[in-house]
C-alpha cells in the first residue's frame, strides 16, 4: 500500500479551541468555531460513553443518527442502533447502560464502538464547511486512544492534539492507522517486571468483519483513501518538546505549549514541589517554556493558559507562535457542551465577582493538578461528594498494574478504598480523590442515575475564568463567533 499524503492546514490557524473533555469540546462547539476558518477541536476523552448516552437519550435531534448514517461500517453502526438507541429517550430517572471498561484487549464490538463514536463526533464538527477540525486527546488514557483515533481519521481530522503525559508512539500510530495497517501502543503498567506490554488495535479485522478484504488496498471498492493527520503535542516544557521533536515515532507537526493556568490537568512545578495558603502548587521560572528555544526546533507552536485576550495574541505572535489555544472562553459559549444550567450559573458568578477556583493536587486519579470551580451543590464540595458512594463504572482513568501472579489488573484510586487495597494500592492514596469520569459527565448533562441520585458535576476551567467579566460584560451569554470577533478583532465581544 502507498503512502497516504497528510492533512495540511494552510494557512495555519490563529487561534485553536481548546479540547476541552469530556464532551465540553463537543462537535457543534468544533463546527462553530472551524466554520469562522480556525482550528475547532472535539473532545476524544471518553467519547464512546458519551455517544451511547446520548443515544440513549433518544438522540434529540437525530445528530447522532445522521453521523451514524454516514458511517462506512453499515453492519456495526445497525448494531449500535439497536442496542443502544432508545426512541423518545430513557424513562425518567433510569441509569444508562455502561459499557464495558477498557482493558488490554476487549471485544470487537466495543472497539468498534470506539470507532464510530469518533467518526460521528468528527464527521458532525466536519459537516457543511471547509474548515480545520482536530481531536484533542489525553495519552494518560492510553487503552482507547487506537480505536478512538481510527474513527477521527476515518471522518477525516485534520490535525490530532494530545497532551497529560509523553505521547512518544502516537506519530508512528498515526501513520499506521491512516495506513489501515494493525498496530499497537505500550502500556505505561505499574510494577513492570521490565517486559514490555503493548495494546492492539487493528483495523483490517472491523473490515472483514464488514465484509471488506482488507487486502484490496485503498481506493475504489476496497479500503478508504484517508489522509494522516498533523500531530500537535500539548507541551509545558523545552525538554519535553525537543524529545519528542527529535525522537518520537513518528512525525511531530508542532506544539502547543501550555501554562500552568490553563484549565483540566496541569504539568507539575518542576523541581521540589511547594504550596501557597490554600495547598496549590507553586510554579516559577523552571516552568516556563524558552520561546525563543522552542522556536529553534523550526516546527510551528501556539501559547495556551493564560492567552485568550487580544492582547495574548499579539504577544503570542510577536514571541514566534503561530496563535494561540484558547479554552476557558469558548467552554461557556452557547455552542459548547457545558449543561446550560452549569453555564448560567458560572456566568452569573462571574458578573457578580464572585467566581472562585482552586488548583487541586489531589483530585484528579492522574497525579495530574486539576483545576476545579467552586460551584456550591457540586462535587466541589467535600460535603457533596462525600455523599457519592465511591464507585468506579466506567473507568477510563485506571492505570493497569501488574500483580504478584504476573497477571495484568486496572486500577484507580478513586475507586473503592477496599478494592485499591487489593489491588496493591495504599489507602492514603485515595484521600481526596474525585471519579473525575462520571463527574464529566454530568458537566455536561448526561449523569448516571444512583440510588442516592443523580452523579454530582465536577467543572473544570484555567485562570481565565477569573477574568472572563471583561470579555463577558453586560451579557448572560455569548456564541463562539463573538470569542473569534473578540480576540481577532479587539472588540468588546
């Protein structure tokens, strides 16, 4: 088979749309922005359960639906539908149905899953326009990144951006998977015995499954000519950059580079870490990135965290960016995924001055800092999430160990106390722990349903957010194209 050519973004954007998960960069936020001619980004974390409950939500409006359709697979995505498709949406407080939790090797089916959740998400963002779509992606997440990706490339991504941990193989599984090649990443496995442990993914057996030989090749009648994607790396460091310049994989396209202000995960202060007087970490000048450095490299970068101003462009252009990345001020734009009453909520405190956010050390099962809104009735609350009976159900943070009998297990320390216990885990490494999976979900408005009700949110958002009243103004809301106006054209918004 011939090499496939890359996607390629000319001119490259000014301004990308921060990936934000789950679901908060979803497919209309990405369409929104691409459609005004920059780079619009969904979400790819954990995006196969979003799907699912959104089809079983009834779909409202039929995008999934229509996605579906367009899906080359015809036999899995009937197979979705009537499994998962509930017409007029579940009954009123019923529990979605889960899907089962990624490990090492999982069926058919729920790779394939994976895939056309993908597709759809991307292929939705696509529709109707010309302009550049990406994925955003956490390598942390390393089990459903393969089948994930598969499904973007399938629909056509333009660009794949991946951050929260050293996303070395990722180039070389670009190009295999836009090759239609099998291929496979390795595992980051806690208490490795130094043999190496690798995840498989290959696309020919979904297409035999589909009755397509995948020895036809690409092209009429057989496989889909598709394009490999640029790879943007989410850096916070010049080390982190030249490794992966110098010895990934793969091709490496460019760099985002990201500030500790940035909202979700935060790279750790190098170096000893220390806290302020409310238990943050601290970051000082080991932690910023050398632009002129960066630049050195010859590969082009955007500035995110802290950025989203019309003066941050400028500065970013005038440092040798290409633009910047921007999250906070398109995650409360009426296009995002963010449940409108989440949205109205944080809007309100920030008119009103009184919006806090905190920068928490623990939360996150990653190790990661997270940044978390103080929103009362949230899971912010030690009182509120208190009340959730800790369970872990859909699992895309579990980290896999290795046991004392050789075998592979998966675990996460916001799961059971008890059960991480077994697992070889230590019970002070679970204290104050959030399930940041099913808490992002009910971010944006698809929360399991327990017994003692609905999954508390979580919201995540950067520094930003405490200036987010001089763009916002008068106004309860905003579109995404009044963010584009605003950082591009220096208007109030």
């Amino acid at each position: 088979m011939t090499t496939l050519p890359a996607a390629t973004l000319s001119p490259l954007p000014r301004i990308i749309q921060g990936g934000m998960g789950i679901g908060v960069s979803d497919w209309r936020l990405a369409h929104a922005v691409s459609r005004l001619g920059h780079l619009g980004v969904v979400s790819g974390t954990a995006l196969d359960t979003l799907f699912v409950r959104r089809l079983q939500d009834g779909d409202p409006g039929g995008h999934m639906r229509r996605g579906l359709a367009a899906f080359p697979w015809r036999r899995t995505a009937e197979a979705i539908l009537e499994r998962h498709f509930i017409p007029g949406g579940r009954a009123p407080g019923d529990p979605y149905r889960l899907l089962p939790m990624w490990r090492r090797r999982v069926s058919p089916d729920r790779e394939r899953i994976a895939v056309a959740a993908a597709f759809v998400e991307v292929w939705l963002a696509r529709e109707g326009h010309d302009g550049p779509v990406g994925m955003n992606l956490l390598t942390k997440l390393q089990l459903p990144n393969p089948a994930t990706l598969y499904g973007a490339i399938l629909a056509g991504v333009d660009a794949v951006l991946m951050g929260a941990g050293i996303p070395r193989e990722i180039p070389g599984l670009l190009d295999d998977l836009a090759e239609h090649r099998a291929t496979s990443i390795r595992l980051d496995v806690e208490g490795e015995r130094g043999d190496e442990v690798r995840a498989e993914f290959d696309p020919g057996a979904h297409w035999a499954f589909e009755g397509v030989a995948p020895a036809d090749g690409a092209g009429e009648g057989g496989l889909p000519a598709v394009a490999r994607p640029l790879f943007f790396p989410i850096v916070a460091s010049n080390s982190l950059a030249r490794m992966l310049a110098r010895k990934a994989n793969g091709r490496v396209d460019g760099f985002v580079v990201e500030g500790p202000t940035a909202g979700g995960h935060n790279a750790p202060p190098r170096g000893t870490l220390e806290t302020n007087a409310r238990g943050e970490p601290v970051y000082g000048e080991r932690d910023e990135v050398d632009l002129e450095e960066l630049a050195g490299l010859g590969l082009p970068f955007w500035l995110a965290g802290g950025e989203g101003s019309p003066e941050g462009l400028e500065r970013a252009v005038a440092a040798g960016a290409e633009g910047i990345q921007v999250g906070t001020l398109f995650a409360y734009a009426e296009e995002s995924g963010l449940a409108p009453e989440l949205r109205e909520r944080v809007l309100a405190e920030v008119r009103a001055g009184g919006v806090g956010l905190h920068t928490d050390l623990k939360a996150s099962p990653t190790g990661f800092p997270f940044k978390v809104v103080q929103i009362e009735g949230t899971g912010s609350s030690e009182e509120v999430y208190a009340a959730r009976g800790r369970i872990c159900d859909l699992g895309y943070l579990r980290a896999p160990v290795r046991r004392a009998d050789g075998r592979i297990d998966y675990r996460c320390p916001a799961e059971p106390v008890d059960t991480w216990v077994k697992k070889g885990g230590r019970a002070e490494e679970t204290e104050g722990r959030r399930c940041l999976c099913n808490a992002l979900m009910a971010d944006v408005g698809v929360a399991q349903e327990r017994d003692e009700g609905a999954e508390p949110a979580l919201v995540t958002s950067g520094d930003e957010l405490l200036r987010l009243g001089r763009f916002l103004g008068e106004r309860t809301s905003y579109r995404a194209a009044d963010v584009v106006e605003y950082l591009t054209g220096g208007g109030a918004g």
